[in-house]
C-alpha cells in the first residue's frame, strides 16, 4: 500500500516554548518500497514516522493528509491505522512469552473479527517461522537476546498483516554483528511478502544498504529523497554530502586561478574571492612531490589498514581539521607510508556548494596523467 | 504523543475522582483537626495548650525525640553501611531483621518490652532489685520509641546507597583516605539529603508513637504522659477541644514532615535536571 | 563481632578495600540484639510458662476469637478499598499533569505522618452522629462510628501509602512504548490497560495491598476511638491485648501477641518470597 503525505509540519509545546519538529514535508512512498528516514538526532526522522503511524498528531492548521492508498488516514486513532510498529527497544510486553506477544494483536481484536484460537496458534507459529524463533514460543523476552527479542518485536507487528511497517531505529540498540545479519534478514523478509515499509536510522551505511530510497532529513526537513546509489553521487546540497560520508576541507582566497590557503597552492577554474571545497578521501592521492596544479603538503599522523583500503589521517598548518584520505594497498606500499611522513595531496576531484548546491568539478586532466 | 487513557473525558473523571476522594478522605480530617481545635476561639485553644499538664505532655515528647533520633541514626547508617557495601553471609537476614518493627503491632512491641522490663521480667525482677524502674517511667517510653522508629534511617539509606555503589569510596580508600574522613567527606555528602529525610520520619513517628507508648508509660498525668497520651485522656474525659489542641500541635508536625519531603524531592528532582 | 574491630580500629582485614566492616557490624549486631530480639525472650518467657492445653483456650476464647474476625474481615475491606483507591491516585499522579498535583501528591503521605491517636481522634468525631460526616451519612442509614465499617476505615485511612507509594515509581518505570506497541496493534485503551498494564503493575500492586493489610491488623491508635471496643462486635485483636494488659494477665497478652506476631511476620515473609519469585520472572533469569 502507498503512502502519501501532504503538508505534515509539527510544532511540539506552546507559547513561548514552541519550536518546530517538521516543516511542512510532502513525501510519496510506492507500495512495496523499503523507504529509510536518515539523518542526525533532532532532524524529525522520529517524529515523522511516529506521525505516519498516528502516535503523535501533525499540526492542524497546515491542512495535513495522510493517505494509505487510497484511504484517508489522518484522523484515524492508531489503533485502527492498521500499521505495525517495530521499537527501538523492541517494548515487547515483559509478563507475556513469545507466543503471547506475538498473538496479542489477534486476541484483542473486536469478538466478531477475531480468529478462533486454533487459527491465532497457526498464525503465531508460522511467524515463529519466519523470524526463526519458534523453538523459544514459551520463553518470556527477559530471557532472549537483544536480536531475538527484535525478532518477535517484528514477528509481533506482522501479525495483523499490516499495510504499512513502520520501524525506529530498528537496529539501534544492537551490537554490530547481530545489526549486519537483522538487516540482510529484514531486506529479505521485506522482498519476500512485499509490504510497504519506512524506516529511521541514523547510521548512513545502514540506511544506504537496506533502502530503495533513502530520504535525509535535518532540521525538520526532508533534504533529498533519492535512490543510495543517486544520494552518494550527486549529494543535492551540502548537508547530504558532508553526512553521507567523512569530508575533507578546504577553505581559502581564489585569486587569478589560484586557490591559497597558507602554503598550501591549488589551481581551479573560479573567480576571485573566498571559497570552501570538500573532498571525499578516496578524492585525493597522495604523491611525493607536489604538481604545478596542486601542492598541499601534509604530514601522515596515522595509518589504519581498513579492509580493502589504507586509511590515512593527515595534518598541516592549512587545515582547519585533519585530513582523511583512502589509498589502495598497491600505493601504499609503493609509497613506503610512515608516521611522521611529509608528503603532498593531490585532488583528483572536489566538490563546492556556494549557496548549498552543488557544483562539481574534476581536477585537470593534466594532473591526472 | 498517545498514551493509554488520555482521552480528555477519561482524564478528567479519573482526575476528579481522585481528587474528591483524596479530599474526603485525607484533606477533610486534617481540616476537622484545627476547626475543632479552634472551635471555641483562639483564647480557649491558647489556654488548653498552656495548660500545665500539656506542657509537660509536651516536654516529655520532645525530650524522648530527641534521644530517640541520635540512637536511630547511629543505627541506621551503621547497618546501612555494613549491608551495603560489605558481602557476608547474613546480610539478608540482617535486612529483613530490620523491617520486624514496621510488621509488629505497636501494643505488642509495648508488650514485649513490658514482658522483658517490667516487674515481673526476667531483667526487670533483676533490676527491680537495684531499685531500676524502666517501666511505667520514661526510659520505658525511650525504649519501645526506639523500637519502632529505627529503621526508618535504614530504609532510607540501604536502597539509596545499592544505587549510588561504592566506586566513589574506593576511589577515596585508593587516595588514601582514613575511616572517617571517607565518611564525612565521600558517603555523607552523597546521603545526607536521605539522612535527612530518615531523621524527619524518625521525628514524625516518635512524636506520634502512642500504641506501644500506652502499654508502657501507665500514663500518669504530667509525669509520663507524652502528648499523643494525653491527648487522650483529655478526649475520654469529655474535653474534646483540649484534645484536638493538642491533636493540632501534632497534626502540625505532620505538615511540616510533609513540606520537608516535598521540599526535598523537589530538590532531588531539580538536582537530577541539573545533571 | 571480634573485640579487636569493635573500637575504632576499621578492621583491616586483606579482603575488605571500605573500612569500618567490624564497627558497623558490632554497632548493627549489638543494636539488633539489644533493641529487636532481647525483648522477644520475654515473650517467649511468658509462654513457656503456660501449657498448650492453656495456650490454646486463651487463643480461642470466643471474644478473642471474634475479635480475629472483626480485625481480620475489616483489614481486609481496608486493604481491597486501598487497592483501589491507591491505584487510581498512582495512575492519576503519574500519568497526568493538573494543578494541585504536587499537593495531592504531598498529601498521600499525610497518614504516615500523623500520629494514630490524632487521627483515632479526629476520625471520631468526624463520623459520630454529631460530626460533618456522620450527620450526613446518619440519616442514609449508614452508621460509621462504633461500627466494623468504622473500623475498616480507620484502617484504610491510616495504610493508603502503602498501595500509592509502591505502584507510584513502577507505573514511573513504565515505558511509553509499553502503551504505544499495545495501541499501535490495535488494543482499546481498557484492553490495553486490563492486558498490558495491570500485569506490569501486579506485582507492585499486591506487595502495596498486602503490607496495607499488615498494617491494618496491627493498628491500634487510630481505631480504638472510632469503634465502640464492644465486646464480641467491634473489639480488636490488638485491643484485646491491651485488655488483657490491664486485667493484669500477662500470659493471656502474651498468648494473643504470639498469634498476632506470627501472622504478622508470617505474611510479611509470604510478600517477601512472592515478590521475589515475580521479579525474576520479569527481569531475567533462565528457565
């Protein structure tokens, strides 16, 4: 089922202490998409899904609609939204077992919806099934691990085959193993039965790996909206790009072609005048004498082998914070990298926003060669 | 933010049940207590609390609290800091050794005290014989106002000091600190404001004691008679007036134990916004 | 308690880093030994004295007997009244926000604080036929002064924090997302409240109700005043004491407190043991 907001804006408090959580956000979800709401803490991600879900009510003056498909939900009580909710702490209900749990959606329903008994166990266990869990149906969730217990958090919001999944931070009280495998796991459940499903995080990998789209939120709004692989290429403004991934800066005059920044020297194509440029780590080479185009000196202050890359930490009067930069093990170890090593940074890329968008430029070939 | 029974008309029965409720039950009496104590004018009120019997009703009370409140501290932060910051076999038993006053019938607590002390006691046959009177007098009165007063302290400081661990002495031990300046300045800066609170409870009660005070004290008129005694007298004689002044005198002590405890939770509370 | 760590020599034993282990513990086990359990020889001094032949006509006397049944019926009236009334001020003081809830909220304590007498007293004369509320309840044909109902409302006046004061801070630790997952799977607010909450709260809620009751069989100030001491009808067990105390018959006391003093620990014990058991169930423990 799709989902479709109109002017969902929300104030919390009154008076004075009245402050803005969401600014008037318009949001389209296909049916069957695996959406992530991602951004820092305070950005509204939370408060947005808990308004989808009718656990808190959006502002009533900016003519606010919510639509499940076709069917106006906006003044419908939670409890009739025909949502399921998974918990950051999973709330899963301490007197109760697993299979207690699980089925409590089905045994509180109206007498003359409700499935007989038999069918509830039948239900109950072939969700026990599906999360893997029902060896432990008796079990209460003390005695459960936190991703068992997220588990039957899930297996209990399936249970009333809801149109709509709803999930905060799903994986956020994990630990990272246990968050790897419920993620595979949650992409593959999602694939398998076909809901529509919206979750929070504000773990960039975690949003980028498990979403068909990722929206990314700050200050109450909805930055981008866009598929991982569209997000991380062509970030729409400067926030997305600095909180999809670790950013380099550089900040100096422009002057006849020149960028300057103490005795650090870089060619670019602007007009004169101040200018901040970001770099990705895996933007810029490191090379042990500077080019007519660039020379940016630095020195490594530490070196950490990373999976298939070299991360190495720099540092120069230039900068304002230290460098990051990814380097394949090939050059790595061609350049023989030490602490303490003095060498120069070359850009092969950089990005600027003035104004917060975007424009992107490649270095020069010539410096490429 | 929807939470079970917010539903405005839900909320506002439930409020105003309890609140009627709270009234009826609790607010009313302590009204009745200063209507009917001022009920014939202050003048009469002024002359019933200057009586001479009720000041020395009242002499003797305040004489046996505060005998009472250094034992019950002592006590208290004793057993406190053995239960809490100590393992050794009986530590539970010791912790559940200190709630047998809150479970005991005051008039029995008087009476075992009676059975022990009094004259035909194993002790009290004993010091009866070097002419040591502790019943019907007032170290008799100390002794079972202790008893049902000491552990207040106690259960004051024991769950607050399991929370609050021991890391911070440790750290003072590993300093190199000695005995009692760890306690003066590492434990009692972290306690003092639940001290303080066991010290105010310990007051309220010993002041109020009356079951196990009336089996012990034989209640003679201006000699072991504490106020909550003679307030009874004074009622089984008719002078309902006298009784409620007197009843007033300690309903406001009440009050005051109550501010102190809102007084210092409100702290409590301030502080934790702080943190 | 070794003579060496008595005095202020903060027994240095290897094992124990904190000092002061032998101080406290000599300052507790003399305290305990003296205050607690010396005093209780007596008792067991008096009753060795009699025969259980003596013992068991002294306990089931028909007024001593009737004077359980009047206490006991009327504690637990009290105590189920408190269940109720205790719950509804915990669930109104923590979940919502009105003016005068701090006052509210201040004023639960208020039967801890006033003494028994006072409140004997002030019960009384409220309820007598004479008083605010006697003089309305009188013509309804409700008699409350001198009568058990008296009595349990005496009790229940002076055990009302008990239930208030230990649902309080469990209905505090209880998660909003407790009352979100029941509503967001479709649970009506007296579903989700008689299914989710009240189970949370059970455990609290029955230790609360369960000292009130304690309480209430052993209160003696507050309801001596407000109900008549007629024998065989509205006579207390802790009364009976007293009785007994005055005719000078220091077995028959003693014979009564015994039974009063072993139901009284007895069931402080059984909440003990229960609440126990409920907590691990709640918080971990395998099996």
């Amino acid at each position: 089922m799709s989902i479709r907001l109109h002017n969902i804006g929300k104030h919390f408090g009154s008076g004075r202490q009245r402050t803005r959580a969401l600014e008037p956000i318009n949001l389209d979800i296909q049916e069957g998409e695996l959406v992530g709401l991602l951004g820092p803490s305070g950005s509204g991600k939370t408060t947005l899904l808990r308004i989808i879900a009718g656990l808190e009510n959006p502002d009533r003056d900016g003519g606010a609609r919510i639509l499940f498909g076709d069917r106006d939900v906006t003044d419908v009580h939670v409890r009739d939204r025909r949502i399921g909710f998974v918990f950051q702490h999973y709330a899963l209900f301490r007197h109760m077992t697993v299979f207690d749990n699980v089925a409590f959606g089905l045994t509180v329903m109206p007498r003359r919806n409700r499935p007989t008994s038999g069918e509830i166990r039948a239900r109950v266990h072939r969700l026990l099934e599906m999360v893997q869990l029902e060896s432990l149906a008796g079990r209460y969730p003390a005695q459960l691990s936190g991703g068992q217990q997220q588990r039957v958090s899930l297996a209990r919001a399936l249970a009333l085959r809801p149109d709509v999944l709803l999930l905060d931070e799903p994986f956020g009280a994990l630990d990272a193993k246990v968050r790897q495998d419920l993620r595979r796991w949650l992409r593959h459940l999602h694939d398998e039965l076909g809901f529509t499903s919206l979750f929070v995080t504000h773990d960039q990998e975690e949003a980028l790996e498990l979403s068909d789209r990722v929206a990314v939120m700050s200050n109450g709004r909805i930055e981008q909206i866009d598929t991982p692989d569209d997000l991380y290429r062509a970030p729409g403004n400067r926030f997305v790009f600095e909180f999809l991934g670790d950013v380099n800066h550089l900040e100096g005059e422009v002057r006849g072609g020149i960028l300057t920044c103490g005795d650090a020297r870089l060619s670019v194509e602007l007009p004169d005048g101040p200018e901040e440029l970001l770099l990705r780590p895996h933007e810029v080479r490191l090379v042990e004498a500077p080019s007519p185009e660039a020379r940016l000196p630095a020195t490594v202050t530490a070196i950490s082998p990373v999976g298939a890359e070299v991360r190495v930490e720099l540092a120069a009067d230039w900068m304002a914070a230290p460098w990051l930069a990814t380097v394949r093990h090939a050059d790595y170890e061609r350049l023989d990298l030490r602490r303490g090593q003095r060498l120069y940074v070359e850009p092969r890329r950089w990005h600027r926003f003035p104004e917060g968008r975007e424009t992107r430029r490649d270095a020069p070939r010539a410096s490429l060669a | 933010m929807q939470r079970i029974g917010d539903a405005p008309a839900v909320r506002r029965a439930l409020i105003l049940a309890a609140v009627a409720l709270a009234a009826l039950f609790l607010l009313l009496p302590l009204v009745a207590i200063f209507a009917q104590a001022f009920a014939q004018g202050v003048g009469v009120f002024w002359s019933n609390v200057s009586d001479h019997y009720t000041l020395r009703a009242i002499g003797l009370t305040l004489f046996i609290t505060v005998l009472t409140i250094p034992v019950c501290l002592v006590f208290g932060v004793a057993l406190a800091w053995l239960v809490t910051r100590f393992s050794f076999p009986g530590r539970r038993l010791l912790q559940t050794l200190i709630d047998i006053p809150f479970a005991v019938s005051p008039v029995v607590a008087g009476l075992i005290y009676l059975l022990l002390y009094g004259r035909n006691g194993w002790l009290g046959g004993w010091l009866d014989g070097h002419d040591v009177q502790l019943m019907f007098a007032w170290p008799g009165i100390l002794m079972v106002t202790i008893f049902v007063t000491c552990p207040f302290v106690a259960r004051e400081l024991i769950p607050l000091m399991q929370a609050q661990g021991s890391r911070e002495e440790e750290a003072a031990v590993t300093l190199g600190a000695p005995g009692w300046t760890l306690f003066r300045r590492v434990t009692l800066p972290n306690i003092r404001w639940a001290l303080l609170y066991g010290v105010i409870l310990t007051n309220a009660r010993a002041v109020g004691e009356f079951g196990a005070v009336s089996v012990v004290s034989g209640a003679i008129r201006g000699q072991t008679n504490t106020l909550p005694l003679h307030l009874e007298q004074l009622y089984q004689d008719y002078n309902t007036v006298g009784a409620f002044a007197s009843a007033s005198l300690l309903a406001l002590i009440a009050l005051l134990t109550l501010a102190a405890k809102a007084g210092l939770e409100w702290r409590a509370a301030r502080q934790e916004a702080l943190a | 308690m070794s003579t060496r760590a008595l005095p202020f020599a903060f027994g240095r034993t290897p094992r124990r880093v904190l000092p002061g282990f032998g101080l406290s513990l000599g300052v507790s086990l003399l305290f305990i030994s003296l205050v607690l359990l010396l005093p209780m020889t007596g008792l067991f001094g008096q009753l060795a004295g009699l025969s259980l032949a003596e013992y068991w006509a002294i306990i089931s006397d028909g007024r001593v007997v009737a004077s359980y049944t009047v206490t006991i019926g009327a504690a637990a009236l009290a105590a189920l009244i408190n269940a109720a009334f205790g719950l509804l001020l915990a669930w109104v003081l923590v979940r919502y926000d009105f003016p005068g809830k701090r006052l509210l909220d201040a004023l639960m304590d208020l039967p801890f604080a006033l003494p028994t007498a006072v409140a004997g007293i002030t019960l009384a004369t409220l309820y007598s036929s004479n008083g605010w509320m006697g003089r309305l309840l009188e013509p309804l044909g409700l008699q409350v002064a001198y009568t058990w109902v008296g009595i349990a409302l005496a009790m229940a006046f002076t055990s009302i924090p008990f239930v208030v004061r230990t649902v309080q801070p469990v209905l505090e630790d209880l998660p909003q997302e407790v009352d979100e997952a029941a509503l967001t799977l479709g649970a009506t607010d007296g579903t989700a409240f008689r299914r989710v909450i009240l189970p949370h709260l059970w455990p609290a809620l029955v230790t609360g109700t369960g000292l009130a009751f304690v309480r209430s069989l052993g209160e003696f100030g507050a309801i001596i005043f407000i109900a008549g001491n007629m024998p065989y009808e509205t006579e207390i067990t802790a009364l009976m004491i007293f009785v007994r105390l005055q005719e000078y018959d220091y077995a028959g006391a003693s014979a009564i407190a015994s039974v009063v003093l072993f139901v009284s620990l007895a069931l402080l014990l059984a909440i003990n043991i229960w609440q126990g058991r409920f907590a691990r169930r709640l918080h971990g423990g395998r099996g």
